[in-house]
C-alpha cells in the first residue's frame, strides 16, 4: 500500500517521505472500504446520472485582450528551460 501511496502522490507531484506514506496507508484504507461500498448496491436499474443540476454552457463575447507575457506565463512553473515550461514526457 505504502507504494502505491507513494506512487499515486508522484503523479499528483507531491513529495511524500516512507514514514509520510506509511503514515498515510490506514487511512487511504479506510478511504477504499468506504468507497468500496459502493460495489455493494444494486444499480442495474439505475439511469446514469451525467449532472446534478440543468446547467448550460453561458458563453461570452470573444474580446481581444492583453496577454500575458512569456515571464508571467511561466514564472510559477517548476521546472522551465528559458520561454518554454518543461513536462516529463508521455511519448515515445
């Protein structure tokens, strides 16, 4: 469980120590019974539910407005190589 704790915490980019991650298992447990329950119920008779409430997309006008510059765009990334942001990559 600690791995997966820890693996799942890369993902989300939080840096867990072992005894944080180990501190953390019982209760991310609990966190899986609880919603395990879930399994429990009988839903073939339920329609799926896509939204809570009748909302509708409010769209605005297009305006040309300021951009923001290169230096506001990426100054709060973690990892930037001059203008450009750096992400771990996803392709091969």
């Amino acid at each position: 469980m600690k791995d997966e704790i820890i693996k799942i915490a890369n993902l989300a980019s939080i840096s867990l120590s072992n005894e944080e991650a180990e501190e953390l298992a019982p209760q991310f447990k609990n966190i899986l019974k609880y919603v395990s329950k879930i399994e429990e119920l009988d839903l073939d008779n339920c329609e799926p539910l896509f939204t809570l409430v009748d909302h509708y997309n409010e769209f605005r006008p297009d305006k040309v407005t300021d951009s923001l510059s290169v230096v506001d765009a990426i100054k709060n990334a973690p990892k930037k190589n001059d203008q450009f942001v750096k992400v771990p990559k996803v392709l091969d």
